[in-house]
C-alpha cells in the first residue's frame, strides 16, 4: 500500500496501524491526521478515492463522513452559547413555539444536545426529498410527541438530531446551521468541512464514493458478533432503534449530489481528516496560525457529562456531552477526558483535552460497525502508544 503524507517523529506507530488497516482490516480508501498542541504531527492518506474505484485519495480528497458530523455541527450551538445568543437551560419552545407541542414544552436546549429530548423517531420516516428539504423535519419533530418523558432519559437521535439543531439555529440567527458553520468556524479556522456542499466543491470532484463493504477474513475482530439483545434491536422494525434509523425511509444515496448539497447536521456533512484534527484542536485551544473556537469554559462544557447509563435507542450503555459523545465502552476515544462522535461505518474524531489532542479518521469503506470500527480503534491504541 503507497501511503502518502508526513509524521512527526515519535508518532509512527500511528503510520504503522494505518498501513495494517489497509493491510488487514479492509480498509479501501481512508485518511487520518493528528493535532497534538495545536501542531499537526500526523496527516496519512492512502489507497482510492472511491470505495469502488481505482483513482487514487489525494492530499485534498474529502468524504461523507456520516455521524461524525454531529460534533462538529453541535460547535454552532456552543458557540451561539458562548456569545450570550443562545441559553443552554432555556426551554427549546423559547426560541421555537411550535416545538412546546406534544408535550414537549419543558425540554430544554440542554437535553437537546445531550439526546434527552425523547423524539429520535418519526411516526412515518421522512424521504429522502423531504429530509433534505428543510421544512419537512423540523415540522414533523415539532409535531411528534417524546416517546418518554423528556429528561428523565437518553436516546440517541440518529437522524432526528438533524432537524432539531437546524431549526434551532435557524430560530435563533435567521441562518443555516451549515451556514454559520461555514461563516464563523469553518472559514475563519482555514478546514475544509461543509454541512451541505457548495457547488464550487462538488464540481471540483474532490469527494469520495463511500460504500458498503464486507471485511476480508483477516480481519477477524470485525466479526466479531455484537450482543443479541443489540442484534435484535436493529433486527426488529417495531423498536425505537430501527425507528430511529429509519426516520429518513428509505435510506438516501449517500452519494448522490443532492443529498451531499443538503444540510443534515446529523449524518451529511463532508470532510478531511485534517479539518477534523484541526477543527477538534481549535476546540480544546490554540492551532498553529492562532485560531480558536471554544473559551476554556465552553470547552469545559462540551467534555462535561449530561447523559450516561443504559441508551434507549443504541441498547448499550452510552454517554454525551453537550452535544458530544464522552469516551465510554460503546465507543472508547484516547481517555475519559476525550470529547468528539463517531460515524456509523467507520469515520471518527475527537478531542482531548488532557493529552492536548484533535483527532481525526475519514474512509469510504464503510462496515457495519456502529460507535467503535475496529479501524478507527487502531489508530487510536497507537496514538495512546506515543503519547
């Protein structure tokens, strides 16, 4: 395998286990870069652009990077927060009247993002035109009613995450979510990460294919089989986590260009694992030309833990942040410090602020792993290994 890029001395191990998941774990297509005190140390590229192609990933290629997006969408609200325009303990209705409905009306901004609002699922799925659409969603999450008493639980909202924080940020700043993102962090921060893809960049044809894949029979810990009662969640279409999966039905094409030019801040936005490891390095505090997202208390925040214990819609023991998932079991990041979100399939980027680490892992061979790919989970053993 020709790997392409550079790493700093002492970080090897990180080359190694990136050329071993090509080697071993399946991998076709993928990227991984490290920030550790603001400064790149890692930034690996390697194999094809497409999951199903022959052209080769170049420094610039970019990917659907599915949920990952949610922690780099949830820096919006944080950021609206850090400059007085958004309270995290007011109730969502402040902003938005029309999400009091169904009974909705106590839940707070705060139990938004840590997945405590009790609707990750729809009465009816949405299509993929109406999930994109910008109406449709928020519409229909403002209607539904919790399917358990907001705040004394979590959830993960899979799809249902999208139409809360675009609306919310829509309330409060008359602009997209992918918008603000792209005015106030991604631009000023210098990263190349979008929550709907502008045309310039889908003409540029620097995104990837991404596409299902079976691990080759090396890779034996990917088959490992999960625990039944996960198994059947996701088997039975009357459980909230096949709700919750469905609420776009059926799946939208991941690559097609009108689900990459739409905005959903829970599973489409688009990147490089270099704007990943700077974008989550600028959250924890000052990169290489002087950039920063979070104050130390907001970074504070975003690490500090909001919901833990048994999930309702992932069936395993899961915890969140403010908008972040917290290193735990179902999806182990470098410490119990880290703060970040994985994607389904593979992609993963965090932060930790102890280590003074921004992490970030992109592919187009996408598994069937949830919040902990076996790929992922390498590069990040042979980060700790360094450090």
């Amino acid at each position: 395998m020709d790997i392409q890029g550079v790493v700093t001395a002492g970080f090897e191990p990180v080359r190694d286990a990136f050329v071993r998941n090509f080697e071993v774990l399946g991998d076709r297509g993928a990227a991984v870069a490290v920030y550790r005190d603001g400064r790149k140390v890692v930034d690996l590229w390697g194999g094809t652009k497409d999951a199903d192609g022959t052209a080769p990933w170049t420094e610039d290629t970019a990917q659907v990077v599915r949920s990952a997006t949610k922690g780099v969408a949830a820096a919006v609200p944080l950021l609206l927060h850090q400059r007085g325009l958004l309270d995290l303990d007011a109730p969502v209705g402040a902003y938005w009247p029309e999400f009091k409905a169904g009974g909705k009306e106590k839940i707070l901004v705060r139990d938004l993002l840590a997945h405590r609002a009790g609707v990750p699922a729809l009465d009816r799925g949405l299509t993929a035109a109406e999930a994109a659409d910008g109406v449709s969603g928020p519409r229909a999450v403002a209607a539904q009613h919790p399917f358990w008493e907001p705040g004394t639980g979590h959830g993960y909202h899979a799809q249902t995450y999208s139409w809360l924080l675009s609306e919310l940020v829509l309330r409060v700043t008359g602009r997209t979510l992918g918008c603000v993102l792209a005015e106030e962090i991604a631009e000023p921060l210098g990263v190349d990460f979008w929550i709907g893809l502008p045309d310039a960049e889908a003409e540029a044809g620097r995104v990837g294919r991404v596409a299902p894949v079976e691990p080759p029979e090396s890779a034996g810990v990917l088959r490992t089989r999960p625990r039944r009662n996960v198994s059947e969640a996701y088997a039975d279409p009357a459980s909230l986590t096949r709700r919750a999966f469905a609420a776009i039905d059926p799946l939208p094409d991941e690559n097609a260009p009108a689900y990459r030019a739409a905005e959903l801040p829970a599973s489409n936005g688009i990147g490089t694992a270099r704007a990943l490891a700077r974008f989550y390095a600028a959250t924890i505090g000052v990169v290489e030309d002087g950039a920063r997202i979070f104050t130390p208390a907001t970074t504070a925040l975003a690490a500090r833990e909001h919901s833990a214990g048994p999930d309702r819609v992932l069936v395993v023991n899961t915890r969140f942040g403010a908008g972040y998932m917290l290193h735990g079991p179902a999806s182990p990041l470098l410490s119990p410090a880290s703060f970040g979100h994985p994607g389904r399939g593979g992609s993963l980027a965090f932060a930790d602020p102890e280590a003074g680490i921004g992490f970030g892992y992109v592919t187009n061979a996408l598994a069937k792993s949830v919040t902990a790919d076996p790929r992922a989970q390498a590069l990040v053993r042979a980060l700790k290994s360094v450090l």
